[in-house]
C-alpha cells in the first residue's frame, strides 16, 4: 500500500484489482513503519511527538501512517484537550501478530518472498 499525499489514506491499486480484504490487510502490514508504528501501540497508546521520538521518524511520516493506519481501521484516537492518544481498535491485531512471532520462531525466521511467482 501506499500513502495517497492529499489526503494521507491507504491507497492500493490491488484492491481496485480484486485482491481480498485478507490480502490488503496482510499488505498494509507489510510496511515496515507502519508496523514499528502498531507493534509500538500494542504497548498502550502514544501521541505522535512520542512515536517520532521512539521511531526516530519526521513528525509528517508518523502522522500519514496513523492516517492510514485509521484508514484501514486498526488504529484511532482520542482526544484530551489538545493531545490526541493513539491506540489500535481492534485487540485481535495482537493476537495476529503474536502469532506471526511464533510463525517466525518456528520456521527460525527463514521466512522469505516466494523466488518464484505465480502463472497468470
């Protein structure tokens, strides 16, 4: 996926090309700042200053993932005077990623792209 710079949503052209809702999940993950971003918000929520303090990222990187991140629907805020808190929505992203860590362990992180692509 990537960051539609207008409007700072997730943008795929695979999705307009049929590619599952499983499919763009698993892509928008594949990202790996947004993935930094939602392992780090697993740890409870964080404002954007304290995600581009621990990411070491621009404060316009931070924000565009969030959006995106909201897009999709894994992540959301809420206010609290004028900070906002970001959090992830949906716990079972946890237990997704806690099973993609013992996925890792089991194969011993030889887990690679396919070398050969798929016939059309």
């Amino acid at each position: 996926m990537a960051i539609d710079n207008e409007s700072g949503r997730c943008v795929s052209a695979d999705i307009a090309a049929g590619v599952s809702p499983a499919a763009a999940l698993f892509h928008s993950l594949a990202d790996e700042t947004r993935l930094h971003i939602v392992q780090r918000l697993t740890k409870g929520e964080a404002r954007v200053v304290d995600l581009t303090g621990e990411l070491g990222l621009a404060q316009s990187t931070v924000s565009k993932h969030l959006a995106c991140l909201r897009g999709c629907g894994l992540v959301d805020f809420r206010t609290e005077g004028r900070q906002s808190f970001y959090a992830l929505t949906r716990p079972e992203l946890m237990d997704l990623l806690a099973s993609a860590e013992h996925l890792l362990l089991a194969t011993g992180y030889e887990v690679a792209l396919c070398p050969v692509e798929e016939a059309s």
